[in-house]
C-alpha cells in the first residue's frame, strides 16, 4: 500500500501528486520526486506476531481476566492530582478576582450602578471559559483507560471535555481497525521549506451495522495503535479482517 504522506516531509500525498505512468510521485509541498516503488510497504510485522509476543512499552499497562481487559494509555503531561486541582482553582479564583475589582471601581466611579451589569456579564463569560480550560488541561494530563467485558460491553476513553464514555455492547462489534490522520504544525502552503506533519493514529470499532466508533484516538505511535487494537480483538476472539481505511 502507497503511503499517505512524503517520506521526505511527512505531509500528505494529494492525489494530483501520483503518476502512475512514470513510476514516482511528486510532493506538492516539499516538491521532491519519489518513485513509486519506495514508497510500498508489507504489513507491519506486529500484525503477523502473537498477542503475547508484541512488546509492551512502559507507557501502556494492560490488565486481564477471563471476563475483563483494561487497557491503560498513560498521560505524558503528569500533573498530579493536588497540582491539577490548584490550576482548576486558579482558573476560578483569578477571574472572580479581576471581577471583584472591576466592580469596586465602576461603584466607586461616578457611573450609575447599572454599568456595573457589564463587567458581570463578561466576568461571568470568563469564568465560565476558563474553568473550560482548566477542565481540558486536567483532562488531558489523565491517563487514558479503556474497558472491555468479555460478556458486557467495550467502554471508550472519555471524552476531553468531560462526560460518560461511550460504551458498545461486545456481542455488537465486527471488527477493530486502526487509522491515521495529521496535524500540521505550520500552515499548509506550498514552499520549498520542510512542512512538518505530525501523525497521529487511531483505533476504531465497526459494528454489524458497519457503524464506526472511536475507541481510542491521538496515538502518537502507530506500533501502540496496533497492539491495543490486537489485545481487544484476542480478547474477544474476533479475527482481523482488513477494513476500508485502516493503516496496514
């Protein structure tokens, strides 16, 4: 399978960019000339290897039973949990602060009372945005776990902003997949300059209703991405069948 991104650069092929009659793709954002047959690849060994022999990295713990596997992806921000719970509460006591000066001015002023409405209103707005943030921090610094019953249901992470994680029942599910996309670190234009692309992989489950669910998403290794997604399919027995749009 062609690779979707410049082995140069790491930034997308565009489709414009293959000549399948000269043999070579030309990257439309580095420019450079590669031929056709560097850019295939064999399926990745991890995929040919069994369950137990794949190594596991020390950022990733995985716990099994015979009715249960948990899969934890830990965090690399560690903020703890006091430090974690200082940001949340500077996130609040800070806009209340700037809130509570804003007011003792506007009352102190010869303004009439009814502009102070104003400043508490916005106060409100910021309070409420960073407490947002904070929340998205102290999530982000949490490690990432998912849960699977072998006769109950398959738990995704939960989500960034807060909430339930989305369970699918185990009897349910067809097949687990993995596939990538990118970030770019600097805007897309087409120079000559290098035009750094960060890949990022996911892990999928489709449903007999070929229904598709994030499981776990922003992998930074796509060796990480395949093991987890092998551990759940030797746990529920399903046997690997390629899917539309996953990474080899």
């Amino acid at each position: 399978m062609i690779p979707l991104n410049c082995p140069k650069c790491n930034a997308p092929f565009q489709e414009d960019d293959y000549n399948q009659d000269l043999g070579v793709a030309k990257c439309s954002f580095c420019e450079a000339w590669i031929k056709l047959d560097e850019l295939q690849q064999e399926a990745d060994p991890l995929r040919q290897m069994p369950v137990d022999t794949i190594p596991v990295p020390d950022h990733i713990t995985i716990h099994q039973n015979s009715h249960e596997l948990k899969i934890v992806v830990k965090s690399p921000i560690q903020l703890g949990k006091s430090l974690g719970s200082v940001i949340r509460l500077s996130f609040t006591i800070g806009p209340i602060i700037f809130l509570s000066i804003m007011v003792f001015f506007i009352l102190s002023s010869p303004l009439p009372n009814v502009a102070v409405i104003f400043p508490v209103i916005i106060g409100l707005m910021i309070i409420f945005s960073t407490r947002k943030v904070g929340s998205v921090m102290q999530s982000v610094s949490e490690d990432r776990v998912i849960t699977v019953e072998k006769h109950g249901s398959l738990y995704c992470q939960k989500p960034i902003l807060g909430g339930e994680a989305k369970s699918i029942p185990s009897r349910d599910i067809k097949q687990l997949y993995c596939t990538q996309t990118f970030q770019s670190s600097s805007p897309a234009l087409k120079t000559n300059q290098r035009h750094l692309m960060n890949t990022i992989f996911d892990v999928n489950v489709l449903d007999f209703d070929n229904n598709s669910s994030v499981v776990l998403a922003g992998i930074s290794s796509k060796s990480d991405a395949i093991l987890i997604e092998r551990q759940i399919e030797e746990f529920l027995g399903i046997a690997h069948e390629p899917v539309p749009g996953e990474i080899d």
